[in-house]
C-alpha cells in the first residue's frame, strides 16, 4: 500500500505549493489541518510535510492554538513518522529561533540567528549551491559532535571542526538514491536549491548538519536525523533537483 503524504496546513504555510508538487509527482496527498487529521497516521502508511512561510513565532503560535504542536510532537518523536520540515518548518525543529525570540520544538539540539546584515543583503534570496554530507543523522551524541558557531562570520571559519564531514555536489537528476548514498566522487554536477530566508540554523550535533550552501560563509541548507530532514530552501520552488529530492524522501518512508 502506498503512503499518504499529510502536508501540514496553517496560517503561515505554504500548503498549496506543496502539495502542488507532491501530487505532480504521482502521490497521494491531503491536508492536516487539526490533531484528529493525524490521529491514525503510523510509520507504515504515513510521511509529514511541514511547509514555511514567515516567521519562527508565528508559525509556532499557530500550530499551537491548533493544538498541531503537540500532535506532531507525538507522532515524530514518539510513533517516528518521517517528517520533513521545509524553510521556516526547518528552523522550528530547532530549540529556539531569534526571530521573535521564539520557543520551537526542540526535536533537533540548536537554534536559529539572523544573517549578519553588514556582510550580506537580507533576506537572501535566489539560487544557490547545496553541497550535501552523505554522512548527515548518523549519530545523536551530542557530546561527541558538538559544533558552537556563533554567527555566520564563525562558521564560515570552522572549517578545522568539519574536517571529518564529507561534503560533495548535490547529485543531478538522473543520480539515484540521493537520500540514503553518498555523493560519489565523480559526480561533478551542481545541483541549484531556491532560497528566501533571513534566518538560518546552527545545529549543536554537526551530524544533523545534512547540506551546506555558501551566503557570505558556509551555513547549514539541510538537516537529517533519524526520521527527521529539513531543508532551508524551498524544495517544492527548486525546480527538478527539488523533485528529485521530494520524491526521493517520499519514497524512502
């Protein structure tokens, strides 16, 4: 039986586009709106998308009130239910956001800061390069893979605490198993991502950290861990190499 794809719609999101996407590639989907729209979803026939559009607080107040913080709390922590997280989704996996200095969920050790306006134009926005590490979620000791930058300015200097990370060109099109194989060294295509952000995450555990893209200094673009991906970009707005992401988290639920 083929999954259902529950995409997360509230008043910050970005449900349309989504599930524009997902259903242009062949998958059945349909909106969560409310906790009971969640209420019999299980690893085995389900995977959630959470869009974003606008700010960390807002979209945390209004999965809130809808009582969806703490229903997908429940089914991605505790049933494991593959979860992908899309722009603002992203950062809310976070402990804290400095936009409107909000509380997310916490599933993911970090938190979120502001592109430093002095060095680059923000938001950014446009195209640009992810280099994803093939080795991302592969541990969740912290103790063992802390990274602490402290701006953009701090990360763009650690490249000594990241000498153990594999980062390669995000595949092409035609490569296959981008999600669960690494990039092989050969592949010398670039793959382009769609970005519009301000903000972007600093993970605690370097392992979580998934795809790297360059905007005045290396900063996070993607996040995996367990069940749990995010990507900083839009994914439904990027094109083929955006599907060919989409699908292949689809598939691999």
């Amino acid at each position: 039986m083929s999954k259902i794809v529950k995409i997360i719609d509230y008043k910050a999101g970005n449900a349309p586009s989504v599930m524009h996407a997902v259903r242009r590639l062949g998958f059945e989907a349909e909106f969560a709106a409310l906790p009971r729209d969640l209420e019999n979803s299980s690893p085995s026939k389900t995977c959630i998308i959470l869009p974003g559009v606008g700010s960390a607080g807002a979209t945390m107040r209004s999965l809130q009130e809808t009582g969806m913080a703490e229903e997908l709390s429940y089914c991605v922590m505790g049933k494991k239910i593959p979860f992908l997280g899309v722009c603002v989704g992203m950062q809310v996996l976070f402990e804290h956001s400095e936009e409107e200095d909000a509380s997310c969920f916490g599933w993911l050790k970090g938190k979120v800061v502001k592109f430093d306006s002095s060095l680059v134009r923000v938001p950014q926005m446009g195209w640009n390069e992810v280099r994803f590490n093939s080795r991302a979620g592969a541990s969740k000791s912290n103790a063992e893979n802390k990274v602490r930058f402290s701006s953009a300015t701090e990360a763009g200097k650690s490249n000594a605490d990241n000498k153990s990370l594999s980062y390669s060109p995000v595949l092409a099109a035609d490569d296959k198993n981008m999600l669960h194989s690494p990039a092989p060294a050969e592949v010398n295509k670039s793959g382009y991502f769609y970005f519009v952000n301000s903000y972007y995450a600093l993970p605690l555990n370097k392992n979580d950290t998934w795809g790297i893209a360059h905007y005045g200094s290396d900063f996070c673009a993607a996040v995996k861990n367990e069940n749990i991906y995010g990507t900083q970009f839009h994914i439904e707005k990027s094109g083929e190499a955006g599907l060919k992401l989409l699908r292949e988290f689809i598939e691999s639920c």
